[in-house]
C-alpha cells in the first residue's frame, strides 16, 4: 500500500507547470455553510442514537464563529516566509443557506434561500464573522474565493423533504441539511451541488452559479478568480457559465466526478497548469485533514507531500477543509 501511495503522489505531479518557486497554497473548502447547528443539537442526536460522531462533518463542522476566526487568524499571523510574508487561507465559500422557515411555511412545494450574512445573526458567536472576514481580507490573510452559491442539491433535498423522508425532516427541524449520508441513496447526502441527471437540472445549476456568483462579488467586493465545485462535481458546463464571470481557474483534486446528465458519473484526470474550455486548472497534491482521520500523523504526511512536490519543481497546493478550524462542537 505504501509503494502504491508513493506512485500516487509522484504522478500527481509528472505533468503540467512547473516553477523553481517553493510555493504553498492553503485551500480550504465550505466556509460560509451551515453543518452541524450547535452543541446542544450534537448532544441531542447522541441521545437519540443518530451517532453523529461517527460523521468527521457532524461531529467538527459548524457555521465558523467569531472565536474560530481570531484563532485562525492569529496563527496565520504568527508564521512568515523569508520575505516576511505571512501564511494566507484560501477561503473557498458559498454564498446562502436554505431559509429553513420559509421553505416550511411553503409546505416544502418551494425553495428560499438566504445570504450567509443573514444565517450568521440566527447563531450565537457569530455576530462579528462577516466584520472578521473582511479584517482578514485587508491583511490578505484570508481570501474568499467561489464555492457556489450554497453547499447543496437542492432538487433532491426538496423532492426527499417534500415526500416526508423521517431522517430528512427530523434534520431540518433541527436547521441541518442531513443527519448523514444514505446509504445506497446518495454518497454525499445532498451536499453534491453541481450534480444533476437531466437537462432540466443542469439549466439549473448554471442559474445558482450565476446568482451565486453575483451574491459573490455584493458580500465580498471583487469577482472570483477561482472556483471550486461541490464534492469535485461538474461538467464542461459549470466552466462555459464561469468563464464570462471573469472565472480563471478551477481548483480540484487530481479526478474530477463528471455528471453524464442521466445519473452516472466518470472520471476525468487533470494536472496543475493543464488548460481546457478556458480555464486553468490546478490540482491539490498534499493534503491537510486531521480532523477525518485523527490517529494519522498528518504533519508528517504533509511534509512528506510538500517535498516530493517541490522534486517535481510543482506548487504545493493544500487541501484542508474548514471542519479542522472549528472549535465550537468540540
């Protein structure tokens, strides 16, 4: 298995751009995405045998709050380069949450959604976020980049809530997406928000990117220069409606899930550099999850990763997502 991981990781980066650089880039995915409500609803779905700690997503990740980001951010200060630049987070971000309220008072027949902002004010902690975000944005410590308009397959989840699915409803009442993933339904319970299996679901898709991304650049100020897709699920049409956007460059990982349009998926390869329908693509080739697999040295792998990237004269590009700088369930 080892001999098979080292492969791996050396053909991540056999083709594409290269630099004598020593670059590092921290993506981190989901900031601005509702998860798990709070303590109290973690405690409550333990009590009700739901085992939300088996979920690295349920029992970590939460709506950042205030404490979350001053913690963030004080470490992203404390660490320089040798030009005295300080480490900066990629923030890949989606821009609204479901309107939980709403969508109920329509007898579940119709989706609303709101701003992130206007999901913020409903948690406790989290009434200076968005003013912290933007702190973070002007010492260029924190940048926000697209993940969509919200983390979220918003067909599926309304056609389940609609026909009174127990486990779906009891998570909406508690303002979840999902308990978990159903098994033999769906690998990424509902989160995967650029799939679709018919025409009709992918004209959809490129109306909440084009919503999204306009919510985008109204909250944070500038276009987005990259995207990143829900679960690295899209087709070529996700970039032909980016691209007039002034999106430059899909982030990804080394395969891209490709939707058919009838419900089946393939594989597609990519590499840091490659070109294709006018965007850039990079690829992440290190890895930074601690809190997925807590008994794996990550720090040691990472390294491990980052030098082998810098043999192959490529950028280490980091994935790490938000659920491992969340500290308000655990």
């Amino acid at each position: 298995m080892s001999v098979k991981r080292n492969i791996a990781r050396n053909l991540i980066n056999v083709r594409g751009f290269r630099t004598d650089r020593k670059l590092v880039v921290i993506e981190s995915d989901d900031w601005g995405s509702i998860r798990m409500p709070s303590k109290s609803v973690y405690s409550k779905l333990q009590a009700d045998g739901c085992h939300p700690e088996s979920d690295p997503y349920m029992k970590f990740d939460a709506l950042e709050s205030d404490q979350d980001l001053m913690s963030l951010f004080d470490l992203l200060r404390s660490v320089r380069d040798q030009h005295g630049r300080h480490a900066v987070l990629t923030a890949n971000a989606v821009m609204a949450n479901p309107d939980f309220e709403r969508i109920k008072k329509s007898g579940f027949n119709e989706y609303f959604y709101e701003r992130f902002t206007e999901t913020l004010q409903k948690y406790e902690g989290r009434q200076q976020v968005f003013r912290l975000w933007k702190q973070g944005m002007e010492e260029h410590i924190f940048v926000p980049q697209f993940h969509g308009r919200e983390h979220l397959h918003i067909k599926r989840w309304m056609s389940d809530l609609f026909s009174g699915d127990v486990n779906l409803r009891k998570a909406f009442d508690l303002n979840m997406l999902s308990i978990s993933s159903v098994p033999g339904k769906m690998r990424f319970g509902y989160m995967e928000g650029l799939d679709h299996c018919n025409e009709a679901e992918r004209v959809a898709k490129v109306e909440t990117l084009v919503t999204g991304h306009q919510l985008f650049i109204d909250l944070v100020g500038y276009p987005s220069k990259t995207f990143i897709a829900n679960c690295y699920i899209w087709d070529d049409t996700v970039e032909q409606a980016l691209r007039p956007l002034g999106v430059k460059v899909m982030q990804g990982i080394f395969n891209q899930i490709k939707p058919d349009g009838q419900g089946g998926h393939s594989m597609v390869r990519h590499y840091t550099g490659q070109q294709k329908n006018g965007m850039i693509y990079t690829v992440r080739n290190v890895f930074f999850e601690p809190s997925l697999e807590p008994d794996r040295d990550w720090v040691d792998e990472a390294l491990s990763r980052i030098n082998t990237a810098f043999i192959w004269k490529k950028p280490a590009i980091i994935g790490s997502h938000r659920l491992n700088y969340i500290g308000s369930i655990h």
